[in-house]
C-alpha cells in the first residue's frame, strides 16, 4: 500500500488565518489602544499588599508652609534623619504631599530629627486633611481634619512602625495636607524623615494622558 503524501512542516505553520488580518487592521487603526493593552498585561497583579508610596509622590505638586530655607520639605523623602524639614518662624508647619494618581493610604511614618537629638522639636498633634488644596493655616482651622495624630516621642522613633491610619477615610487619595499644630515645647518644629503606606487605584496616570493627547 503505498503511503500517503505528508505536508511538509512549513507549509502547516505558514496556511492563512482569518484572524491575522483582521488583527493587523485593528491594531492599524488604534495604536495606542494596542500599546495600553501591552502595558495592562505587564502590569503585576493588586494583590492588596502594601507598599512604600514614595514612587508615587508628585514633587512637582507638593508644596509647605512656614518652612525653613535651610531644611526643606524635600529633605524628608531622602532618607536621613539628620537633614530633615524644620518650620521657620514658629512651631506650626504645613506639608501638603501630592500622588501622581490616585492611591488608598494605609498608614503613615513620621520620624524624630536628627535621631532625637532635640526632642522639644518633636511634633506632638498633626492633622491630616485628604484631597485639599491650596490650603492656608487659617483653612486648617476652619476645617474639620480627615484625622488628628497625637504623638508621642516613642512614636517618632526611627524603628517604630507606622502609625495606622482610618483606612476607610483614605481610599482614594490624590492629595494629603499634613498640618503640625503643636510640638513638644520648641520654638520651631521638626521631622526627619516622612513615609506614606499603601497602595495604587490602577488608573488613568492624568500627566501621562495629557503628554499623549
């Protein structure tokens, strides 16, 4: 009997799919909706864990208030308490930190100056204020915080866990004004380090869809 003839392998991968050109002429007409799709499929699964939110912080938007030259708010995001951010002319200080979208935030780690070296300076009762802008020290006191913090020096320690915020108050943060009303007896106030926990809302980055509109 003789054998049947066999398709070589090449002419079986290489036969024509209804599906390709319709593909093609898709993916022609919306570029950047292929590209987002790529990027959607990259992006690792919410998994609800918490994480470091200092990506997600918009130096660009964040701004304060009554702060000194010398020890700018930037200085808090570095990483060394000895360099931190101190109030000018009095103890009360406003620091407003902006996301670059959208995040839940989970809780908040304040941290002494300079390893407690001056611990007048210590914050004792910040306030919270989520999605407000432009805010003034006047503004701070006619409106009712998101939540008041009252510390002690124990929770300003480098290696004290952050404190936990009311978590359901804080589900969809672009803005928090954190406002230091009073300390623990200096003239000025002072922290060394600030950290925010939490995590992304996964949605439209708004800088990035005005860059490509």
């Amino acid at each position: 009997i003789p054998s049947l003839p066999r398709f070589p392998e090449p002419v079986l991968t290489q036969l024509p799919s209804p599906i390709y050109p319709t593909y093609y002429r898709m993916a022609s007409l919306f570029p950047n909706a292929a590209a987002q799709g790529d990027a959607a499929a990259a992006e690792p699964p919410d998994n609800g864990a918490m994480v470091n939110l200092r990506p997600k912080i918009d130096n660009s938007e964040c701004y304060a208030r009554n702060v000194s030259a010398a020890f700018p708010m930037s200085n808090l995001f570095i990483g060394d308490s000895r360099l931190g951010c101190k109030s000018d002319a009095d103890e009360q200080l406003i620091l407003h930190v902006s996301f670059s979208e959208f995040v839940k935030v989970h809780s908040i780690k304040l941290t002494e100056f300079n390893r407690g070296m001056e611990p007048e300076l210590n914050p004792t009762l910040v306030k919270l204020y989520v999605n407000r802008e432009s805010m003034g020290f006047e503004d701070c006191e006619d409106i009712d915080p998101t939540q008041t913090l009252h510390l002690s020096a124990a929770d300003l320690k480098e290696d004290a866990g952050p404190i936990l915020l009311k978590f359901v108050k804080f589900q969809r943060v672009r803005s928090i004004t954190v406002f230091v009303e009073d300390n623990a007896g200096g003239e000025i106030s002072a922290l060394g380090m600030m950290s925010f926990f939490g995590r992304p809302i996964h949605t439209t980055n708004m800088k990035e869809f005005k860059k490509q509109g």
